[in-house]
C-alpha cells in the first residue's frame, strides 16, 4: 500500500521539476501535503534556492513580504544591488510557501519583477485563493508563464497507504474507512485523527493491525490553526461545531449562545467558508474531523449551554436533525439544565436502541439515564449488559453493583449476577471468583440465583469438574426457577458436561417439557441456548452441526469471537484473523472462555502455517494472560510450534504437563489431539506398546463425546502405529464427509505418509492449502511430492512462494537452525538462500526486510 502513496508523491514531485513555467503553483486544501511536496521539491533542486514562508499576519503589512524575498536573495547574491528584478535576473530557485498570505502589493511587485527574468518561483498556495491571487495566476497562466500542480485529496486506498505509515501497522478497513470519512483523505487531517483517537485510547494495534476499539469514541484534541484565527472566529467555529446539524436556526442559537448580533455570526461563517473551514452551501464543516475534535475544545459550561439550546431546539419541534446520534449526545451534555426525566426516558430508549451495534454510546447514555431517572433498575441493568456485550468490565461491575444493591426480582438479579462473574474474570479478580465459588461470599438472590452464580465462577475458575457436579447433582433446585436462571444454568452446564465429554446433555435438557416451556418465554434465552450449542459444538470441530444452528441466529448477535471460531474450523481463515484482530483489540476476555481459548489456539495454528512463529507465541501467551482457562490447549499448540522449529525436548514437556493438567480436571477437550501426537512419538522412539495405549485413549474419547474429530483422529492413531489400510480409508471418508479445508489437507497428507493411498492424494492436499495460504505445510508438501514423483505445478509460482515463506520466516526472527527445519534444508542451503533473496530485492538487513513487509513494500 505504501508504493501507492509514494507514487503519487513521486509523480506529482516529478511534474513540478519538469515544468517549465517560471511559476510553478502548488495549490490545495488546508492539509493537503504543499509544504511537504514543495520541501521535497527543494531538497532535489540542484541550483542556488532561497526559501520562506508568509504568515497570515504579512497580508496587514503592505510590502513587507517582497522586502523578506529582497533581503534573503542579498544573503545569496551580496554583490547584487539589492533590487528585486536584478536579483532575480541572477536566476535563482525561489520556494515560496503560503503565498496566499502575501499582501497585494508585495504580490504586485514580485510578479512584476520576476517577468523576463530566468528565476524560477515555486510556491505553494492555499485553497480556496484569495481573489487578487486568483487573478493573478490566471493572467500568468494566459500568458504561460504559470503551471499549478492540484494536489487532490487521497482515495481509499491513498488512505490506508498513509494509515500504514503513521501507524506501523495495517489499518482495519473499518479504520480506513472511518478515517477516510472524517478527513476526506487530507493528509494533515489523517495527521490529526490519528493523534485524536490515540488521545482518546480507542488506538488500538494487534498483530501489526490497527483497530478502532470501541470504534464509536470519538477522537479528543485541539484544532491550532483554527484556534489561531482568535476572536470571533474561533468562538463562532466551537459553537457551530454542536449546533450546526440543526440547520438555518443554527446562527441563530449561535448568537444567543455568544451574546452578540445573529449578523456578527453570518459574518463569521463567511469568514469560515473562505478560511476553507465550513461547505460553501451550508453550515457543515468541509471535514468532519473539525468538528469533532472542536466539540472537544469546549469547557463544561459550554458544552452544557449549547446542549440545552440544541435539546430546547428539537423538543419544541424548530430543528430535526438527520443524525439519530445528535439529541443523545446533548441531552447527555445539558446535564442539569433539561428536564432530568423526559432526558433519562429518551436516554434509556436510545441506549437500548443502541446496545448490540454502539457500545460504547449505548453505556454512556444508559449510565446517564441511571442517573436521572427516578427509578433506574432498567437503566443500570441495560447498562452493566452493554458493559458485558461489548466487554468493558470495568464499567460493567459498577453498574452491576449499583443494580444489585436495589430490590430486584429474581430474574434481573439473575442476569446481572452473571454479568458481575463475568466481569470480575474480564478484570483478572481471581480474588473475588474464588469468594463466590467457594461459598465465602454471594451475590444477592435466592437460593437458585446464588447456586448458578457459583456454578459460573467454578466454570471462569477452571473448575469444570465442580461446576458440573454442582449444577448435576442440585438440579432440583434450578430446574423450576426463573427463565433466566434455568438459561444460565442449562449455559454453564452444558459447557462443563461437554468439556467433560457428555456432549449429549444439551439435547437431553432441552427434551424436558418444564425446561422448553420456561425458554420459550423469552427469545433471549432462546438465542442464549443457540449460541451456547453452536460455540460448544465450534470447539469440539463439528462445523455441519453447527452451521444449522448459526443460521437461526441473527448476525448481529454473533459476537466477533465467535465468528472469528466458525470461519476458522470453516476454512476462511483471512476472515478469522480479521475477526480474531478486531476480539483482541476490543478486549481481552469474553463472556465464553472455553471459546477463546480454543479460538486463541486456532489463530496461533494460522499464524504458524503462515510461518508467522512469532506473532503465534504472542497469541498464545496473550491468551494465557487474560484467561488462563483451559491452558492445556495453550500448551498444545505452543508444543506443535515448538516441534516446528526443531525444539522436541520442550515440546515433549510442554504435551506430558498438558496432558496431566486435564486429567486433573477431568476435561477431554483436546485431549484426542495430545494423545495423537504422544502415539506418534512413543511409536517413532519403538515403544509399540504405549503407543496402542494412546490410541486406545483416543478412542475412548471418541466413544464418550461421539464427535467426528475424535473419531477421525482414533483412525489416524490406527494409521500410524497399526498401519491399518481400513482405517485409512475410513479416514479420508470422513475427512471428506466434514470438509474442513485444512483437517481434510492434513488427513490426506497422512495417509500418503503411511503409504496407505495414492500419492496423488498430494495435490488434493496442496491445492486445499493453497486456499488457505497455508505456507509452511505447502513447502512440506512439494517436498513430499518429489520424494513421491508427484509434480509440483507452476514452477515460477513455486520460486515465489518460496521466496515469500523465507521473507516471512526472517521477519518473525527466525534463527538459520530454526530456518533449515521449518524448511525442511540445511543451515548452509538457508545461508545461500537468504544471500539471493537480498540481492534480488535490495535489502540490506532482516530488519529492512521486516519493515518492508509491515509496510507492504515486499509482498509477505
């Protein structure tokens, strides 16, 4: 992306050094990248130059700037009289910036004594021009002694070009797209936003990507150029910043707001147009971005008192602003000074209205409603969910403690229980969930809340075996209750039931008439039991069952780390790693850690296919940190890197702790891939025994969850140590059956491997892999091909691929050991290969070549 920016410079650079006009004009917006062009265009100029640059305060003060331009060519001709024509008669590059700041006269004269002379002028000019500048190079252009060079706004992708530049890293599209809406693709103002949002702390980077997290806070700063203009502008600029959605009573209510003449703000929105600042046409702002950044110039009092204006203006019906965001926004401003109950009953609706799509919009408004409302249960519980929903715990556990300290019925005080457990792990309070789960403290409720409150922080502790057990033997005591509490339970005893391997007690609770009936009475539950089934059948790999069910549920339900789980298990992983990105930057837990375990360790498996070891580690050990749940599926991916790279020991280690970890806590998940992978090593060592005993755990697994990972995995157990032909075949039907893309590419590969099946089965493997951009293995595979005399296709596509691997691998810090195993060679054949790749491409260092492939300047 970044050729594309540079090649717009380059282009526009070249056509000013080209032009043969003894004035040459670069002309745009405020913003726009003149005075970076015209430096640029100095630096390559290889004759005398004299550079200055005007100032508003010039245009006041009548011949000053051309006495400037005098004096600076005498400093580079002393033995010149210091006469403008005879200075410029000795023909120097002349770089002018701002010239539209140049008085009349001075204008006049420089013009005058320029005609004839072999000088060049090459200055840069502010749109839109003053008019006697605008005459003027109209006349020089007649006469072809003027060239002006438009320097347009940026498109999309010019955008994101520049996004990657000032970020280091790759902007999300809803980033670009945001920001290219706010600047309009000015530069400067892409300068600002980012400087805005960081000042805000929605600036988030993961994984060289860069978010808006949440993406609805606005950006924070100050605007100096307009805060230059000074009285009245400057004012004027601020108070149009909040009331200009409202259309012609605007100045009006401007005027009112500052004390003075409507005539004086027509004046000054005149000024403002011509400045560049507000549309021609109406009273918008030419970029958003000014308006947003002046709305946070304002001080409290300003912000209240114009909001009261604003919210007076549309209650009594003068103004309906277009934007369902505006009245909101104000009524949370005036504060005091509207009505508290008709602004806390407007709030809570648009919070609620808001909740799913504009978290962190949605929080604010409900917390204020909570506030101004006589009775605030609604608004408190409304808000401690939008804290959970969009993960902002903090917040969230305020509000839940304000809300349970309030007489609630059972229900409410069911759901914003859960929200507080759930909370309390986003906030890393082990202290407090080890309380709750050990019965040294409750939250308020009856009897049934408090056991289901339990059961979800022995489930957020790691705990399975007890929350199981807990919900399972006291069942009597939740079944009956309300439908918000049997939702969570059936929730969190599901889960712990499947990560135990009882994959069936979903379908058993939901066949019970007493149960149906209580979910049937709210479509939230409904969902709840949807979602649940889906992520539980997601982490266990069954896709077919749990597409069915992801098609009854309305897409903006599905929260980014689910989605980001589906698309990996379905073979979409470019869409995983974007939803992965976006769950990260947003925050760092969930409300279903099984989930974002496994999720963490499918996007460290991507990472690693891609070659990206690095960036896999990261994943893991983030994941590690924010919710160390279910580590034993952390350290089996963490061991498939290390196998990866060569370092076997620690693999080894980290699989037998795993292994004893989820013994002892009475969890199968994963368990059927440890114990694949422990049979192929005791095999490989010729302890034939113990690895019939692993396999023979695989297929017990198999037996008690009947998924068809496990089973797929028994067969390739029984390939392995038995070399069973039979369960080859089984095998790659099954494989087929699911269609998982990557799981049907590896069990392919394996059967080849095994010598159970057509070695052609190779190029099934590689173009699967293909579509998933799955480097690494692909390298592995061409090297199986030709051991197998299976062509390997494209030969020039081959060499690039490679290339592109090997460029990868070094940007991820690869050692040459570490090199030669991942690609399957030799340190010295890495040494002549790593000697290529930079005298084809030029760079000079690793670390040149990292930046290249952050920026995308080599295509990595």
């Amino acid at each position: 992306m970044i050729g594309h920016t540079v090649r717009v410079t380059s282009a526009l650079l070249a056509r000013v050094l080209a032009a043969k006009a003894p004035v040459v004009v670069l002309a745009g917006g405020p913003g726009s990248g003149r005075t970076t062009l015209l430096t640029r265009a100095r630096a390559r100029s290889t004759e005398p130059t004299v550079s200055l640059r005007f100032t508003r305060s010039e245009q006041q003060r009548p011949g000053f700037a051309a006495a400037r331009l005098v004096q600076e060519l005498s400093l580079l001709h002393p033995a010149t009289p210091p006469d403008l024509r005879r200075l410029f008669a000795t023909g120097p590059r002349v770089f002018l910036d701002d010239v539209q700041w140049l008085d009349a006269e001075s204008l006049a004269v420089v013009l005058t004594a320029l005609r004839g002379t072999p000088a060049r002028l090459v200055c840069t000019c502010r749109l839109p021009a003053p008019a006697p500048l605008r005459t003027a190079f109209t006349r020089l252009r007649a006469d072809r002694l003027a060239e002006v060079v438009t320097l347009r706004p940026l498109d999309r992708a010019g955008t994101a070009a520049l996004l990657t530049e000032l970020l280091q890293a790759e902007p999300a599209a809803d980033l670009t797209a945001a920001f290219h809406r706010l600047t309009r693709g000015t530069p400067g103002a892409l300068h600002a936003a980012v400087e805005g949002y960081r000042r805000a702390g929605s600036l988030r980077v993961v994984d060289r990507y860069a978010f808006l997290a949440p993406p609805d806070q606005p950006p924070t700063g100050d605007v100096p150029e307009l805060r230059a203009l000074g009285e009245p502008l400057w004012p004027i600029a601020k108070v149009l910043a909040v009331l200009h959605p409202l259309g012609e009573i605007a100045p009006r209510l401007a005027a009112e707001a500052l004390g003075v003449d409507v005539a004086e703000v027509h004046e000054g929105i005149r000024a403002l147009r011509a400045e560049g600042v507000l549309r021609p046409a109406d009273l918008r702002f030419r970029l958003p971005l000014t308006a947003e950044l002046l709305l946070s110039c304002l001080n409290p009092f300003e912000r209240r008192r114009l909001a009261q204006l604003a919210v007076t203006a549309v209650w009594s019906g003068e103004a309906q602003p277009s934007d369902e965001h505006y009245l909101p926004e104000r009524l949370i401003d005036a504060g005091g000074l509207v009505d508290p109950e008709r602004s806390g009953r407007e709030l809570l609706e648009a919070g609620r209205a808001t909740l799913i799509e504009f978290g962190y919009l949605a929080e604010r408004r409900l917390a204020v409603a909570a506030e101004r409302l006589a009775d605030p249960t609604e608004a408190l519980f409304l808000a401690a969910a939008a804290g959970g929903v969009h993960r902002r715990f903090e917040s969230a556990l305020a509000n839940t403690r304000a809300g349970l300290a309030r007489p609630l019925p059972p229900d409410l005080q069911q759901e914003l229980g859960i929200v507080h457990v759930v909370s309390l792990l986003g906030t890393g309070d082990t202290a407090a969930l080890r309380a709750l789960a050990d019965g040294e403290s409750a939250l308020p409720g009856n009897a049934a809340v408090r056991l289901v409150n339990r059961a979800a922080a022995l489930a957020l502790l790691d705990r399975w075996r007890e929350a199981d057990e807990l919900l399972a033997n006291r069942r009597e005591e939740w079944a009956d209750s309300n439908p918000s509490t049997v939702a969570y339970a059936l929730v969190f005893g599901i889960g712990a039931a499947a990560l135990r391997g009882r994959l069936d007690d979903f379908e058993r609770s939901l066949a019970d008439p007493v149960l149906r009936s209580l979910l049937r009475t709210d479509e939230r539950h409904r969902i709840e039991q949807i979602l649940a089934r889906v992520r539980m059948l997601l982490v266990f790999g069954e896709l077919d069952r749990a597409r069915a069910l992801m098609l009854e549920l309305p897409t903006d339900l599905v929260a980014p780390a689910d989605r980001a789980l589906y698309a990996a298990v379905s073979g979409r992983w470019d869409d995983a790693l974007r939803f992965a990105r976006f769950t990260t930057a947003d925050g760092a837990a969930d409300g279903y850690p099984p989930g974002n375990t496994v999720l963490a360790r499918e996007i460290a498996r991507i990472l690693a296919a891609r070659g990206q070891f690095g960036r896999a580690r990261t994943v893991l050990d983030r994941a590690r940190t924010a919710q160390p749940l279910l580590t034993h599926l952390l350290d089996l991916a963490r061991a498939e890197l290390e196998y990866g790279l060569g370092n076997g020991e620690l693999a080894h280690e980290l699989m037998t702790g795993a292994l004893d970890r989820a013994r002892q806590q009475g969890v199968v998940l994963g368990c059927d891939e440890l114990w694949l992978r422990r049979a192929k090593i005791e095999f490989s060592r010729g302890d034939l025994a113990e690895a019939r005993r692993c396999v023979e755990e695989i297929r017990r697994i198999a037996d008690r969850t009947g998924t068809g990972r496990a089973r797929l995995l028994h067969l390739r157990g029984l390939m392995v140590v038995e070399h069973d032909q039979a369960a080859a075949d089984e095998a790659l039907g099954l494989a087929r059956e699911r269609n998982e893309p990557h799981e049907l590419a590896t069990t392919c590969i394996a059967v080849v491997r095994q010598d159970l099946g057509d070695p052609k089965l190779l190029s099934e493997a590689y173009e699967l892999l293909a579509s998933l951009d799955a480097l690494v293995p692909r390298a592995h595979v061409r090297n199986l091909m030709r051991e197998r005399d299976v062509p390997v296709p494209g030969r020039a596509a081959t060499v690039a691929e490679n290339e592109r691997l090997l460029a990868v691998l070094v940007a991820e810090g690869l050692t040459n050991r570490e090199l030669a195993t991942v690609l399957q060679t030799t340190e010295k054949s890495v040494e002549g290969r790593l000697t290529r790749l930079f005298a084809r491409t030029g760079y000079r260092s690793r670390v040149e070549l990292a930046a290249a492939l952050l920026t995308g300047a080599h295509p990595g």
